[in-house]
C-alpha cells in the first residue's frame, strides 16, 4: 500500500514538473521578448535557477542534516544528467542549432566551474591534506564564481544591441503569474518526485550515494528536462541549452556554495571518476558544436551521449 502511495506520488510530481516548465519557458521566453534580452541570457539565469531549486532544496538539507554522500551525489548526477541525458534526448527530438556566444563563452565558463570544483575538492591531492572537505572558504570561491557569472551576465545583456524581438502576446501580470506558477510547480513538484523516489529506493537497501546519483539526480533534474525539450519544440534552441549548461554552473556554484557555507561537506575520493565524466562531457559539448563551425548537436552526436549515459548508469549499478 506504501509503495502504491509513493507512486501515486511520483506520477503526480511529474504532472506538476511538466506544467511548471511549459509555463516558465513561456512567461521568461515572453520576458526575454519584451525586455529584449538574448534567449540565452534568460535560459541561463532565470530558467537556470528555477529548474534548478529541486537540487537547492535537497543538497541544503543534506549539508544540514550530515548527509554528504547525498548533497554531492544531487550535484554531480544532475550534472552528468543535464549533460547526456537532456541533450541527449532534447537532440534527438530536435538538433540543437545555438548562437555562437553560447558556445564560446558558456560552455567553456561551465568547464572551468568544474574543474575548479574538482580542485576544492581533492584536498589531500592537492594541499596533502587528510581529509577531503569542501569547507566554507572553497564555497565562498564557489559563491564568487557564481556572481562573476551573474555579472557576466548583465554585461552580455547590455552588450546586446539588437532590435529584432518582436512585442510579447502576454501582459506583464501574466507574464509575472506564468513565471511564479510555473517555478512553484516546479519546486512542489521536484520535491515530491525526489521524496517519492527515495522511499522507493530505499525498501530496496540502496545506498545514499547511488540513490543521490541515480534516483535523486534524475527526479531534481526533471524540470531541466522538461524545460529543455518543451523549448527545443517550440524553436528555442539556445533556451534549451541554456537552461542545461546554466543549471550546471548554478548547481556547482550556487548550490554546492551555499550548502558547503551552511555546513562543510565531507568529499568520498570514489566520485572522482564521476566528475572526469562530468569534465569529459563538458569538452565533447564544446567538440560536438565547434568542430565544424555550425555551433548544432546533431542527432548522431546526442545519442553517443545518450549511450555514454546509459553505459555509466549500468557500471554505477553494477558496482553496488
């Protein structure tokens, strides 16, 4: 009966993340439209923090009540997830055709964030340390990143002199009761995906660290992939990447800041072999846009990442 429950629950978590997404690439795609600012700018803040609240909300919870493994394991799978699953899939279903900024300047900014992430990290590999801690000066370093991208942001969004946007169809209450609708469903409907889904996999003795890197990091990561393919639909290619690599610099700065600033978390050195995944995605990205000058991901580039996803969920499984 419990488990009939939690999946009632799951199903309708999913219902509101779906809603949520349609309803938040509406209200900020009407908002970039109306301010004229760039599609990719609004998918890289505004949409970007929205879909990523589920992870605020579980990795600050999990800093708070000691459960590293988690608060990690959120990050660092809904990462990998928004990398090769969403693009992925978002590809396949449509090929994803991106202004050059994005490629040059995005992608490459979210690499760095992971990198210096990795470095904060392994303590004991780079400052002989004894133990691996993200302490509150490397959040603070992570935080700093996070408003160097914020600010980077406005200077993009002034630098931007084009006119070519057409007048919004919505008002400005709607536009307001679209975006507040749409992240409430999103941060209600996260958290009863992520709570639903843990109970479920925990009747089946999982541990934490593959819960938070599997279960937890696809159900916070959901509104990312609603959002993404919802976009691509509609024609909004630099949204839906956006929306991924923007996540992923929220989620590494942002939310692992603020977590490791209200409570130090304790690193497990075995996730290094999923952040050189995370790095190794980051780069075929940038490969797959840039290689040939067309700044797109096709779909036979999308399924090796689709495939490279599904390898590392069966390796991650198997070594239960």
């Amino acid at each position: 009966m419990a488990d009939m429950i939690n999946m009632i629950v799951l199903i309708i978590g999913l219902i509101l993340l779906l809603k949520g997404a349609d309803f938040f690439v509406e209200g900020s795609s009407a908002l970039a439209l109306r301010l004229k600012v760039p599609q990719i700018v609004i998918g890289l803040t505004v949409v970007a923090f929205g879909t990523s609240a589920p992870e605020l909300i579980v990795s600050v919870f999990s800093a708070m009540k000691g459960q590293n493994e988690i608060a990690v394991a959120n990050v660092v799978g809904s990462n990998l997830f928004n990398i090769f699953m969403i693009l992925g899939i978002t590809g396949l279903i449509v090929p994803l055709q991106v202004k050059e900024t994005s490629v040059w300047r995005e992608i490459p900014f979210s690499l760095i964030v992971t990198l210096v992430c990795f470095a904060l990290f392994n303590d004991t590999f780079f400052d002989a340390a004894n133990d691996n801690y993200l302490s509150r000066i490397d959040s603070i370093v992570l935080l700093a990143l996070f408003v160097l991208f914020i600010i980077y942001n406005f200077i993009l969004i002034k630098a931007d002199s084009s006119s070519d946007y057409e007048i919004s169809p919505l008002s400005n209450i709607r536009i307001i009761i679209y975006i507040i609708l749409g992240l409430s469903a999103l941060v209600f409907g996260g958290r009863l995906v992520v709570n639903s889904a843990v109970k479920i996999a925990e009747s089946f003795h999982v541990s934490t660290k593959i819960i938070g890197l599997t279960i937890v990091a696809a159900g916070t990561s959901l509104p990312e992939l609603i959002t993404s393919i919802v976009a691509a639909r509609k024609g909004k290619a630099d949204i839906a990447v956006g929306n991924v690599v923007g996540s992923n610099i929220f989620n590494t700065t942002l939310i692992l800041g603020v977590s490791g600033l209200m409570y130090p978390i304790k690193y497990n050195s075995n996730f290094n072999y999923d952040m050189a995944l995370l790095i190794t995605g980051s780069v075929l990205l940038f490969i797959f846009m840039f290689t040939f000058k067309r700044h797109k991901l096709d779909r036979p580039e999308s399924m090796i990442f689709l495939i490279a996803y599904v390898v590392y969920v069966l390796i991650t499984l198997l070594n239960v």
